[in-house]
C-alpha cells in the first residue's frame, strides 16, 4: 500500500494547480508574519524554514483519486505526509539550483498547465449540460423494449464439460441430460414442485437452494439461447429443455415486466449527459476544420477480421446463471 500511495500521490502532483508554476517558489515567511496566521489553519509540518499549513496539506489530499483519499485521511495520513514533505523538500532543492528554468522542466510544466485548464474548460462544459426529465422521459419510452425483463426460475441439467457439472455426481452425455430435463418437466406438468425439483435436481446449485429463482432480469443478461426461451415464453410456461454450454434449462416464467424508469433514469443522465458533451466536443472539433499531416501520421495496416464468435459462446452477464 506505501508504495502503491507514493505512486498515486505523485501521478496527483502532474495534475495538481499548485505544482504547475513557473516561477520559483515563494521564499519562507518572516517568523512575525508567520505568527499572524490565524490559528484555525495551523501550522502541521515543520523542517528547517519549511512550512506547511493545515489548508496546504488537505489541498493536496484532495487531488489523490477518490479511491486513495479515504486511506490517506485515515491510517495512510502520516505516510501522505512522508510524501508530501519529501516532494516538498526536493522541490525547494531543485529550486536553487535553478531546475525549474531546465528547458525540460520548462516544457513539462507549460504541458501541465494546459493541461490543468483543458479540464478546468471541460468540466465548465459539462456544468453547462442540461437534462430535463422530459429529455430522459423521451430517451425511456424510445428505449422501453430494452428495458423489458422476465422474473423466472430454472432447474440446470449439466452435461460431461459444462461448466455447471457438479463434481461427486454422475457425469452425464448431452442425451442423457436432455433426457433427464425433458422427464423433470414432465413431472412439473404432472403436478411435481418446481421448485423441490430444482432444489433437489439443479446443477445451479447458487438458484438451487432457492426453488431455482433467478429473479428479474433485462435482455444481454444471459447466454442468448436462455434469454431467447425466457422471453418468448409466456407468463406460467415451462420452458422444454433448452441447451446452453452449461447444459440443458428448463426454465419456469412467472412474469413479463419493463424496468420501472425511475431504476433507469440515473444511468439514463449519465448516458445522455456524456453524448450532449461529446457532441459539443466534436461540434468544436469540426468548426476548427482539423487537419492532419498523413506523412506524420501513417494510417495503420488494415486489421485483420476477427475470427467469427460460435453462437454458444457466454456473455460476461451470463454469469448470473452460475
């Protein structure tokens, strides 16, 4: 984690405004002006003339990524400040020797702070982006058939290679295990609990447990053949066996469904904030009428096609079956 935060913390430097300067920094203080600041910003890091106060040290917390900020302000912050004193020092070193009139340096610090006001221009774009609830309103109703989900449950047969298969159990041929799935649906049509079935029966031993639910789910949710079968069943159907690469489903639908919009409408004003901002980003693109010089810029050699994805192949998503 030490070394991990010193890494994090000197990425924060290069993009950190009062890092980007070029001048040098300011000499320390007189001990009477020093004296004058107010108490409520005191003074928590002292070596030689070196000072730094309160609001300097949490200015600096403040530019780790979010995910290292809490460590830092909590068991990591003696160790932030290690760092950040040791930044501090070599800077003032650096400092008078002249490194910061180093024509590298130079152009390093010029990059950063273009870099600082690039992102200071794109996030002021991006305050200026508006989404009303009728736009995401709008985007939801044109959408709404992405949004349709099934509530089902299912009993797994694997089959010798699945990724399902149970160790301790019988491994059986593809056959064999439709022939299983094809005689527990025809108990379930008889009268048998579905559910008791899955508990006793499924190779999903995760829905298993549970009467076989999976709960609700939307379409890219699960392999295709599965998803196909869900949805085109109607609500109380039982599926006949279905194949997956997991095995053979037979798969129990209780409801058909939309995701309400309010579960949506965040991810929907994410989704529509970032085009209205790409949108004003290539706007800007275009009216500086960009061009670039294809001597410099090689177009690179055409790629060659990807090989063609068999039709079973699992979705990240799938793995809500397993």
């Amino acid at each position: 984690m030490k070394k991990t935060l010193s890494i994090m913390f000197a990425l924060a430097l290069c993009a950190t405004p009062g890092f980007a300067q070029d001048k040098p920094a300011a000499k320390p203080a007189p001990a009477a002006a020093t004296a004058a600041q107010p108490a409520a910003d005191p003074i928590v890091i002292a070596a030689g003339e070196l000072t730094i106060r309160q609001s300097e040290f949490e200015a600096a917390l403040k530019t780790l990524p979010a995910e290292y900020q809490q460590y830092a302000t909590g068991a990591g912050k003696r160790q932030f400040a290690d760092d950040y004193l040791r930044m501090k020092m070599l800077a003032a070193e650096g400092m008078k020797g002249g490194l910061d009139k180093d024509p590298e340096v130079v152009r390093q610090l010029a990059l950063m702070r273009e870099n600082l006001v690039a992102n200071a221009q794109l996030q002021k774009i991006e305050k200026g982006v508006t989404v009303t609830d009728e736009d995401l309103q709008k985007l939801y109703e044109a959408k709404k058939n992405e949004y349709e989900q099934v509530t089902a449950k299912h009993i797994l047969i694997a089959f010798k290679g699945s990724p399902a298969a149970q160790s301790g159990k019988p491994e059986l041929t593809e056959e064999q295990a439709k022939a299983k799935a094809t005689e527990l649906r025809k108990q379930i049509l008889a009268g048998a609990s579905f559910e008791e079935l899955a508990k006793k029966e499924s190779d999903d031993t995760g829905s298993g447990a549970n009467g076989g639910e999976l709960g609700d789910f939307n379409h890219g949710q699960m392999v295709p053949e599965f998803e196909q079968a869900a949805f085109a069943a109607k609500a109380g159907d039982i599926t006949e066996p279905v194949r997956t690469q997991y095995g053979y489903h037979i798969i129990k639908v209780e409801k058909h469904g939309t995701t309400p919009f309010e579960q949506v409408k965040a991810f929907l004003e994410r989704n529509e904030r970032q085009a209205k901002l790409q949108a004003q980003l290539d706007a800007m693109k275009s009216a500086a009428k960009v061009t670039y010089n294809d001597t410099y810029f090689v177009p690179p050699p055409a790629a060659a096609a990807p090989a063609a994805t068999p039709a079973t192949t699992p979705k990240p998503e799938a793995s809500k079956q397993q």
